[in-house]
C-alpha cells in the first residue's frame, strides 16, 4: 500500500507542475500603450483601458500602466531616441517582441478637440464638449491582428479634464465592444 500511494505521489508531483505551467502559458498577455498627449497617460485612463479591455472569461490577461509605459519608452531610448517617435508598423510590431507580451493593443489619441460656453442667465454656468478620436492596433510579432477607430464626444458642466475622461471612456468602452474577439484568439490562428 505504501508503495502505491510513494508512485502515486511521485507521478503527481511530475505531472501537477507540468499542468501549471501549461494552464499559466495558456492565458496570453496582452499589453495596452497609449500613444498620445499626456493628458490620457494617468492611473484613471489606465483604469478605464483595464476596466473596458480585460477579459471575464479569462482567456486572456490585459495590462496597462506606468510600468509598460516606461518599457515603451526603453524600447525607443534603446533605438537612440530620447522620447518616443511617430510609430512605424515595423515599430509595433518590433516593440511586441521587445516587451515580452503576446500582444500589445496600441491606442493613439489624436489631441483632444474642446468647445466650451457659458450657460445660465447671466452666463455663470459652464457647458464644455471634448471630441476623442481613438485609433486601436492589435499586434503580435508579426503582424498587425486588427484595428478600429473610435470616435466619441465627452460633456462635462464643469472642466474640460472631466469632458475629456467621459470621451476617452466612451472611447475605451467602444474599443472594448471591439477588440475582445482578436484578442482571444491565439497566436497559432486558433
């Protein structure tokens, strides 16, 4: 009986971390870069990106912040740049690699367009309007998987900050409605 149970808590001490490895790699990684003015490059329009983007069925794990966004730097300081450069696709796809992810989904806001006015009787309110224009890329090493653009207008009654995070999230969440069937499909063309 000893016997038995020492082969079968050998065979499972072989197999189990095998299993575990196997089931950790089968979840791929997926970076989010924002590219664009420092305006969307704060811990809420990372949030908004994590929140819209990532995957309840778990087949795929999304990430995005300060530290990937300090990678995306190294990888242009390393090409000989000192701030990162209008991308070539050669770019995306060379940075996908260089980042160690299985893919990286790039969101390139083009400069916000803002109007504002003032509202009320004696013209103490104010009333500001943000249009968002988001283009998405999903890359692997070797290919660009899928794009989308988005196009959003955000309101606030009291700062263009918070008129420019309605539009970014109404952005995001467009993107989200997108991009979720690219990013779940593996590598191998699954």
């Amino acid at each position: 009986m000893k016997k038995i149970f020492l082969l079968v808590a050998l065979i499972l001490s072989v197999a189990c971390p095998v299993c575990l490895a196997n089931g950790i790699n089968s979840v791929e990684r997926i970076g989010v870069i924002l590219i664009g003015g420092s305006d969307f490059k704060s811990q809420g329009f990372y949030r908004y990106a994590k929140e819209h983007l990532d995957d309840e069925n778990h087949r795929y794990i999304v990430d995005a912040g300060d530290e990937l966004q300090t990678k995306y730097l190294n990888f242009w300081i390393d090409k000989g740049e000192l701030e990162e450069q209008e991308a070539k696709k050669k770019d995306l796809l060379d940075f996908v690699k260089y980042s160690g992810y299985d893919k990286i989904l790039y969101l390139i806001a083009a400069d916000p367009v803002t109007e504002s006015r003032r509202t009320g009787i004696f013209g103490i309110g104010m009333y500001v309007r943000t249009s968002v224009q988001i283009r998405g890329f999903l890359c692997d090493s070797e290919n660009i998987l899928a794009t989308h653009v988005s196009n959003k207008d955000g309101d606030s009654e009291t700062s263009d900050l918070r008129a420019r995070r309605d539009a970014f999230n109404k952005a995001l969440h467009d993107m989200g409605d997108y991009f979720p069937e690219y990013m779940a499909k593996r590598n191998s063309g699954e």
